[in-house]
C-alpha cells in the first residue's frame, strides 16, 4: 500500500472496537508486528484528518468514504517516497489518523512538501516525533487477543466458504491450548468439558516447547456468528487459567 519497500509481505486487516468515546475502527498491517520495531524507522508520523461528515457515531459515513479513501490513496505513495511506512490506520470520533514510521533525519516541512499537493479539500494535521518502539502500532493498533481470534475467525470462515463449505451444518470442530502447567492444563480441561467438550489429557510438553498441550473438541455449526460465541466461550475458560489459545479446525462439510 505504500512506495516504500517493506521487508515483509503486507497483510492488512480490520476490527472495530467500542471504546470510552465510541467505536472506533483499525486497520493495520499485522505481518509488521514480526518485524517490527525497526531500527531504521524510528520516526513515527501521524497524519490526522477530521471528516466533513461523520456518522453520528463518529465513523465514516457512506457518502464520505470514498473521498476518504481516495485521499488515503494519494498521500500513502506520497509519503513512501520519503521512506515513510503505512502500518495502519484508526477511525473514529470523527477523525482519520494514518500512521507511518520513517527514517531519521526527514523533517517536517518536507513532509508537508509532498501532501501539499495531495490534500485536495481536505486539512492534513501532521504529527512527527520520535517513536523507535513503534509503541503506536503495539499499544494503539495491535488488537487485544480477542479480537485476534476474531479476525482469524473471518479469515477461516472465509477460506471454508471459498471451497463450498455449509457452515449452518453441525460438524465435529477441533480445538488446542496450550498452558504453562499440569495443573493448569487439568483445571482448564474439567471447565472444559462441563461446557460440552470432549477434553484429551494433557499432553507433556515436548522440545523446544515448554507448554503442556490441550486438546479439546465438539460439535458446533459455524454460522451465524457462532464461531465468535465460541472462541468468546473458550477464552473465559482459557484466561481464569492464563491459557493460549491456539484457534481451531474442521473438515468441509459440503453436504447436509
């Protein structure tokens, strides 16, 4: 999405939060959370727009979107051409805030040089400041764990749907987590299986890994959101223990 030349294959994703001030939508590249901080980029821009006309809620309304994009679109490249990388983007309370990290040395007015002449109607605040953490990308972008689960959820669902899968049919789901003791492992699997599950003994951890593994699976549609009320129904179980979640699996099912 943007001139400069990452490291990494680009792998942009969304979710939306509802926060204090209301909801608020990311996008950001979450292959970067592999590589990043780097040392090169320790520059981090903020590129702030205020909408003409937000949805009562703050985020974009339908008739203003596509100006937004186009607007995304053009200082994006624009700003790669200084080194600048796009690593993702919050909307909400009525503003568009862009973030890049850059490399040392560029300054504000040349910043401001190349979005100039891309602006179009719109103000672009600019924000420039030392960030070699990228502690922006970790600590405002980076989703929580559930929403990581989510998102992987829809990627999933996705991928099933391309190859014909009817996820309105029941079908045996498999799942995995991991926990950093025996016991641990054994308390989060009876809670488990008071839930329904089909629980496997623990199994001893295995080098390099230090984790026990949990199996668990049962039977479960995923339509109609109901991946997302399981993962949801899993991950009290998991965190009352501090277990990972390591996600889940199931054979297509193409036929009732």
């Amino acid at each position: 999405m943007s001139s400069a030349v990452k490291a990494w294959e680009e792998n942009f994703d969304t979710y939306l939060m509802e926060l204090e001030d209301g909801p608020t939508s990311f996008l950001l590249d979450m292959e970067a959370a592999s590589q990043a901080p780097l040392p090169s980029h320790p520059l981090r821009l903020t590129v702030r727009v205020a909408m003409k006309s937000p949805r009562p809620d703050g985020l974009r309304s339908r008739e203003e979107s596509d100006a937004l994009f186009a607007l995304e679109d053009a200082f994006v490249p624009a700003l790669g051409a200084l080194g600048f990388l796009f690593v993702g983007r919050s909307v909400g309370q009525g503003l568009t805030e862009a973030f890049f990290f850059g490399p040392r040395g560029v300054s504000q007015s040349e910043v401001q040089r190349v979005v100039t002449p891309v602006q179009g109607d719109y103000t672009l605040e600019l924000e420039l400041e030392e960030d070699p953490e990228w502690a922006v990308y970790f600590d405002w972008l980076y989703p929580p764990e559930l929403h990581r689960h989510l998102m992987s959820n829809r990627s999933l669902l996705d991928l099933l749907a391309k190859q014909g899968d009817r996820s309105e049919v029941a079908r045996e789901v498999d799942h995995l987590a991991h926990f950093s003791s025996e016991e641990q492992a054994k308390r989060a699997g009876g809670q488990l299986a008071k839930k329904g599950f089909k629980v496997s003994a623990p199994r001893a951890p295995e080098p390099p890994d230090t984790r026990w593994a949990v199996s668990f699976t049962r039977e479960d549609s995923l339509a109609d959101g109901r991946a997302d009320e399981v993962t949801v129904e899993i991950l009290e179980v998991l965190q009352a223990h501090e277990g990972d979640y390591d996600g889940w699996g199931c054979v297509l099912t193409t036929m009732q």
